[in-house]
C-alpha cells in the first residue's frame, strides 16, 4: 500500500491547485518539505517508544536509574509534535468547526476562510517569533533542563521554532492561495 500523499498544501480535495505558477512551486516544495517532516515525526515517535520501553524495562528488571530517557522522550514527542504541524495543516487535518459552513453561502464562506486563514497567520506569526526568542534566549545563556541529565533546552526550542515557522509559512500559502483564487472567481464573473 503507497502511502504518497497526493494533496498540495493549502488546496482541499478537489479543488483546483493555484494557476500563479510561482504559488504552484511554493505549493510543492512547501508540500514536499512537509512530508519529510512528517516521515521525521514518524520516525521520532517510533524512538520515544523504544527509549520508554527501555527505560520501564531497565528500571523494572534490573532496578537502574534512568535520567536521560524521559527527558529524551518529551524532547522528541515536542519535535514530532511541532515539526509535522505545517503537513497537518496542509491536509486542513486540524480541528475546524464548520457548522457555519454549512448555513453561510459559498462566497461568504470562502471570505469566513480567508479570514481564518489570515487570523491564524498572524497569531502562528507572533507565535513564531516567540519561539525563535526562547530558542536565541537558551542557546545565549546556556540554559538547561533542572535534571540530573541537564540537556540543553535550545533543542526542544529550535523543534518548536521550525514547526511554527513551517506552520506559518504554510498558512501564508493558503492564504495566498485563497486570496488569488477569490481574484481569479471575481475576474471570470
């Protein structure tokens, strides 16, 4: 069974890709940088789950402590988490209420969508950008975690960093998207 994702980022199932050739390869690299993100995520939930289960053994079994492999876990759920939102959002995967969708007409819930997609831009934006200062801020001073372990606390930052910034440079996408596409409807009208 392939699991080769067709969908371009920002386009729901059967609507039209864009026609603006330079958001068509924004589109696709955006979608293919996504994807590797997503096989990342993937692999990054397979090690927390090996590092888990060898932590409950080691501690179980041989009665060892472990240090480094819950702080190891949550560094890794926190990438897997942050690093695969941007393809989450291409596939429109995130919990959308559309019980206005179905009473407004197809123009004014094309407007409610651009608005959306423009409001989450802007917060996912300022998000980013606090993202980016804890990260600068625990990498200048050398933070760390409070534990025995002590890791760095700049790489659960960067994960967060990158995953916001993927997140909104695909909302900025589809709002692009959205926003030609509406130009191109009012044109043929």
């Amino acid at each position: 069974m392939s699991h080769d994702y067709q969908l371009e980022p920002g386009v729901r199932p059967g609507a039209d890709l864009p026609q603006n050739v330079t958001l068509r390869r924004l589109a696709k690299s955006l979608n293919w940088l996504n994807r590797q993100m997503l096989r990342l995520s993937m692999l990054a939930l397979v090690l927390t789950s090996v590092v888990l289960t060898y932590s409950v053994l080691t501690r179980y079994l041989f009665k060892v402590a472990t240090d480094w492999q819950d702080e190891a876990s949550v560094f890794m759920l926190v990438g897997a988490i942050f690093i695969c939102t941007a393809y989450v959002q291409s596939q429109r995967g995130h919990v959308g209420i559309e019980a206005l969708a179905a009473i407004l007409s197809p123009r004014i819930n094309r407007l409610r969508q651009i608005l959306v997609d423009v409001t989450s831009t802007v917060f996912c934006g300022f998000f980013c950008w606090k993202s980016w200062t804890l990260f600068y801020e625990a990498w200048s001073e050398g933070q760390t975690t409070s534990s025995s372990f002590a890791p760095p606390l700049w790489i659960p930052y960067s994960l967060m960093a990158l995953g916001m910034t993927l997140l909104t440079l695909q909302l900025l996408l589809q709002s692009a998207i959205e926003v030609v596409g509406e130009e191109a409807r009012k044109k043929q009208a």
